[in-house]
C-alpha cells in the first residue's frame, strides 16, 4: 500500500516537472510569436533554478506536502514557478496571447499524456509498482495543473484567453483583479480545492483510457 509520504513525494516530482515545461513553453510560443523577452532574460531553460518561486515553487509546495503527511485527505500537491516575462506588443499578431497562455497547460496535458503510455509501458513490461505508480503521479499532478490553470482567475492562464475577448470597461475591471488575484487562489486551493478533484479525475481517466491503462482516479 502508498503511503501518505511516498504519495506526497510522487506529486511533488511530477509538480517540479510540471511547472518548469509549462513556464518553458510560455516563453518559448512568446518568443514563436516575435517576442525575445523571456529568451533576454535567460529564462528559455529548462534549467530548474531558472524557474523558481521561493513562495510558489518551494512554500506552498511545502505546506501542501506537509497537510498531505498529516493525513488532511486533500487530493493534491499545487504549486506554481517563477512567471516567464512576455511582451504581447512584441507579438506579430494580436490573438498571440491565446496561443502564448495555452502554451504552458498543453504542456502539462502532453506530460500527463506521455506519463500514462510509459505507465502502460511499464505495466505489461516490468513488475515494479513503485515505478508505475510514480509516472502515475506525475501523469496526476499534470491534470492538476492542465485543469488549475484554466481556471479564468488573474493571472491564470484561463484568464489570459478570457481576457483577449474583452474590452473596454469589462477588460479593465477583469485586469484589475490581477493584483489580488494570488490571494483569491490561495483561498480558492485552501478552501475549495477539493472541488477540482472531480474534472481532475475526469481528465485523468480520459487519458488513461486513450492509453487503455486500467488505473482509474
């Protein structure tokens, strides 16, 4: 049986992993899209320290993991890097920030993708569940950011999509929220995560079935 430590660490390798390819790809479609910003600040890398947050990355990770070990029941690890610095004006063509903003959870849903066919891989091949289940993790925690992230709260990147499609007085109000906006997640994680367990699942089990894996959330 996983314990409650070994299922922590699991979620946190695939959060580490997670967050550096979706902060990666943000800079990288920027930078697709005509804008050298994150490529001059040195942030093109996959090199983790190029990406961390002391509070998103190392904090928050770190009190999760710790309600995780107190046996809490909450589903999930959520943590965030460093954001990339873009520049929409540098971008060729206006509609740029929606392929820029999805850029970082269409890395996260390919990880979890890629995490479940080695997962299915592994089981018919090998014996070792450990192993299994740690790419089941990291295939878990991606749906998490894949499904966090659309949420449409600034700075989110659901928000960024939302935002193209508004104007004047709506655009203002919506762009206004960024400020507080960390501060309605962390209270939108603390006291309503659980609420995401049920789409997290949905995306999960949907993937597993595409890649006939027989593990289900």
């Amino acid at each position: 049986m996983t314990s409650n430590i070994q299922i922590a660490i699991y979620m946190l390798v695939g959060l580490i992993i997670g967050v550096i390819f979706h902060e990666f790809m943000h800079g990288f479609v920027a930078y697709l899209m005509g804008d050298t910003t994150a490529q001059r600040a040195g942030r093109l890398t996959l090199d983790p320290l190029a990406h961390v947050d002391p509070f998103g990355t190392l904090l928050l990770p770190g009190i999760m993991f710790v309600l995780s070990l107190l046996g809490t029941g909450f589903p999930f690890i959520i943590g965030y890097a460093k954001p990339v610095p873009i520049n929409p004006f540098q971008f060729r063509k206006r509609r740029g920030i929606i392929y820029v903003a999805l850029a970082g959870v269409t890395a996260n849903l390919l990880i979890a993708f890629l995490s479940l066919g080695i997962a299915k891989l592994l089981f018919e091949t090998t014996s070792y569940d450990k192993i299994i289940i740690t790419f089941l993790y990291i295939a878990y925690i991606n749906v998490v950011l894949f499904v966090f992230n659309l949420i449409p709260i600034p700075p989110l990147d659901g928000s960024r999509a939302v935002g193209y499609f508004l104007k004047g007085e709506a655009l203002s109000f919506y762009q206004s929220l960024e400020p507080y906006g960390f501060f309605i997640i962390l209270a939108a994680v603390m006291l309503f995560g659980f609420f995401l367990a049920t789409p997290v699942a949905g995306v999960f089990n949907l993937l597993a079935r595409l890649v006939a894996l027989p593990y289900r959330f």
